[in-house]
C-alpha cells in the first residue's frame, strides 16, 4: 500500500517537472506569453532612439551692403540782371555757358525815375498862366518857364533836378514867396534785359565771378 502511494506521488512530481520544464522552454526560446494579436510591451529603455527628422535646409540671409546713395545735386534758378544793353547780356551768356546750366534770355519793361518836375499847375488859359509868369518876375522869381505843348500845357516849370533834396528845396523857396508850387517825379520807360539760368549743381556755381570777370554789371534774384 505504501509503495503504492509513492508510486503515485514520484509520478505527480514528474509531470509537475515536466510541465514546468515546457514553459520555460517556450519562454527561453523567445515565443511570446501574452495573447494572439495583443502588441508586445517594451520599457523605455528597452526603445531605440529614432534618427532626428531632417530638416529642410534654410538659406542664411545675409543682408546685402547698402548701396551708396548718389550725391544729390543742389538745383538752383536764377534770374540775373538787369543788363543795360543787349551786348552785355550777350557776354553775360557767354560767361555762363557750360555743363548743366540751361538758360534763357528776356526782355522787360521797366519805369526809371528820370529826375524830379518842380512847377506850377496851368490856369485855365493862356492869358492866365502868361499873367501868372508876370507874377513869379515881379516876385523876384527866375528861371522858369511856360509850357506851350504837350499834356503840361500852359502850366510853368521852375525846374528838374536828379536829385530830390533840390527839388524840395526850390519848391520851398517859391513856395516861401506865395506860389503853389508842386513837385512830381518825372519817369520813362525803359527796356531791361534779364537772364534766367537752371543750375545742376548751384551750390558750386559761381555766377557772380563769371559775370564779374567778363565785366558786366548785374545782380540776381532767387527762382524766376
């Protein structure tokens, strides 16, 4: 009966051993123990580090050096004269011909003071300014005249000065003996020649010396 059961028992121990056996064997051999279709786990650690993604290359910007800006030239207008004659506007535009001026010549009109009319107004008629005219010679008043013509008809001059200072002077005098007397600037008419230049580069253009060294009298004013 005894060596029954031990019979029985060394025959249990050696299926457990076997059994055991079995599924290490299946572990050693590297046959997974988890479930058909379910993903192996894997530490960390376990994990191979993947290659950095490659970027795509980036061209450097490299500023480009600026570029030098051009000098800028100072544009200038000028309006030179007036000159007394056609011929030195000639020269004046001679002088200053050269590279970058552009020119123009022109002609004005301008009213120049020609002196200053002491006088007194005509009367009514010729009776009355020749009766006045007795008047000045019996005051002691010379140098004068009747005018017989012109838009002063009969209206007596007592003279023309350049100078205004004589001029009021003489009105005074005649006026200290009991005549109006009046004065009245006396003007023509006369024709100016103008130059009017464009310059490139005005800040280095030396009008004034050209003009001066070709001998002509002028002088500017700013854009025409």
């Amino acid at each position: 009966m005894f060596l029954r059961l031990l019979f029985v028992l060394l025959v249990a121990l050696n299926i457990a051993v076997g059994a055991w056996l079995l599924l290490g064997q299946d572990d050693a051999h590297g046959r997974s123990v988890t479930d058909p279709g379910v993903p192996m786990l894997h530490l960390l650690s376990e994990q191979s580090t993947p290659p950095a993604a490659s970027r795509p290359p980036v061209a450097a910007t490299v500023p480009a050096p600026a570029a030098s800006a051009p000098i800028a030239l100072e544009t200038r207008c000028l309006a030179i004269g007036p000159f007394d004659t056609p011929q030195d506007l000639r020269n004046a535009r001679g002088a200053l011909t050269g590279p970058g001026v552009r020119m123009r010549s022109r002609q004005e009109q301008a009213t120049e003071t020609r002196g200053w009319w002491v006088y007194l107004p005509a009367p009514g008629t010729r009776a009355q300014a020749l009766a006045l005219a007795r008047r000045l010679e019996a005051a002691r008043v010379g140098d004068y005249f009747v005018m017989s013509s012109g838009d002063q008809s009969n209206a007596i001059s007592l003279g023309l000065f350049k100078d205004p200072a004589n001029a009021r002077k003489r009105r005074d005098e005649v006026s200290a003996a009991g005549f109006a007397a009046q004065i009245q600037e006396r003007t023509e008419q006369v024709p100016e020649y103008w130059l009017d230049l464009v310059v490139a580069d005005g800040a280095r253009f030396d009008w004034r010396g050209r003009v001066r060294t070709a001998g002509i009298g002028s002088h500017s004013t700013t854009c025409f």
